[in-house]
C-alpha cells in the first residue's frame, strides 16, 4: 500500500508499505506488488506461504476478499497482524517470484 496522505509527485521509498504489516520499506527487504499497489514483505510472504501453503490453514473468515487480487476465493488465506488478507494464489506467484528473483536473496519456506 501508499502511506495515506503520500504525495504521488514525490514518492519515497517509505511511502510504501507493507500492507500485511505496515512496515515502512526502506529498499533494503524484498517487497512484491499485487494489484492496485498493494504490497506484501518478504516476512509476510514467509509467515504467508507457511501457514497456508504448507500448512494447509486458512486464518481468513468465509467471503474475504484478497487485498492483491481483489477476488473472493474459495483458497486458504492468510490474514497479516495489521490487516489485509491474501489468497493462496497470490502467496503462491509472489512466492515464486521472489524465489526467483535473483536481487534478493529470499527462498520459498520448505516445511
Ligand atoms: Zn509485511
Ligand atoms: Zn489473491
């Protein structure tokens, strides 16, 4: 997510926050974007892919939408300590994502 309030002339690297945790980035810590600019840390993603992908939970109460793909989804999801919600599918492709992505040394959890 943007830090209500950011001016979007202007942004700052810590105008973008997590929107799973709301910790601020500061560039330094992998970060992945899902649709309209929500955001989830690599942290998140690790709790994320955890609980719900090897875990097999779902924290979120029926008829939630995912904070990245706007969708209700009949997936486990994950809900983050300051809000949000994310499908199964969404931890899954930014999970590969960052897996792969080669600026950040961030591996997919393996149970
Ligand atoms: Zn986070
Ligand atoms: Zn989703």
């Amino acid at each position: 997510m943007q830090r209500p309030g950011a001016d979007h002339e202007d942004m700052q690297v810590s105008d973008f926050l997590c929107d799973f945790c709301h910790r601020e980035w500061d560039g330094q810590f992998p970060m992945v974007e899902g649709h309209q600019g929500s955001l989830i840390c690599g942290s998140c993603l690790t709790i994320a892919y955890t609980e719900t992908v090897l875990r097999n939970m779902n924290s979120a109460p029926a008829g939630t939408k995912c904070t990245m793909c706007l969708e209700e989804r009949p997936d486990n999801m994950w809900m983050g300590e300051a809000g949000g919600a994310a499908c199964e599918r969404c931890i899954k492709q930014g999970a590969g994502r960052l897996h792969k992505d080669e600026d950040w040394d961030w591996k997919k959890p393996v149970g």
